[in-house]
C-alpha cells in the first residue's frame, strides 16, 4: 500500500513523495516504542480492540495489531480517498 501512495504522489513531484515515504516509515518505525500509544480503531464490523489506528500527518491512517512483543501493520490508508471496503 505505502508503495502504491508513493508511486502516485511522484508522478507529480519525485522530492515531495520521497520525503512523505520517509515521514511514513519513521512514524511507523516509531511503533517499536510504545505501540499502545494509539486508541483502536473502532467501526461497526471490525472486530473489538483488534486494530490500533495512527494518524500521520494530514492524510495517512495506519492500521496495525499487536501481538505479543510484534507489531503488524496491515493498512496504510489515503484519508482522502474513500474506504468504505475496509468496513464492510
């Protein structure tokens, strides 16, 4: 998903979509410190306390789960776009 954002963002401007990749994967990579930070991510049909949610910047949601000392992130969202799948 992060390489689908970034490849549409640098057809437009390669420096900009290079820096908001680098910004992604730093607030992600910050996950390793306290991943608990983060509220869940609470819709009608997802299941209870299973996904957090961080928001980076602007646009980018970030879904991810703990397990145990793991963190897996499992969607990187464009809030501009819609995702009505992801909640169904």
């Amino acid at each position: 998903m992060l390489e689908t954002h970034i490849r549409f963002m640098a057809q437009v401007n390669r420096q900009a979509a290079a820096e908001k990749k680098k910004e992604i994967i730093d607030a992600m990579r910050s996950l390793s410190r306290m991943p608990q930070r983060f509220p869940f991510f609470e819709e009608l049909y997802i299941t209870p306390n299973k996904y957090h949610r961080m928001f980076i910047e602007k646009w980018y949601l970030v879904l991810y789960q703990i397990q145990d000392d793991t963190v897996y992130v499992e969607y990187i969202l464009d809030c501009r776009k819609e995702y009505s799948w992801l909640i169904r």
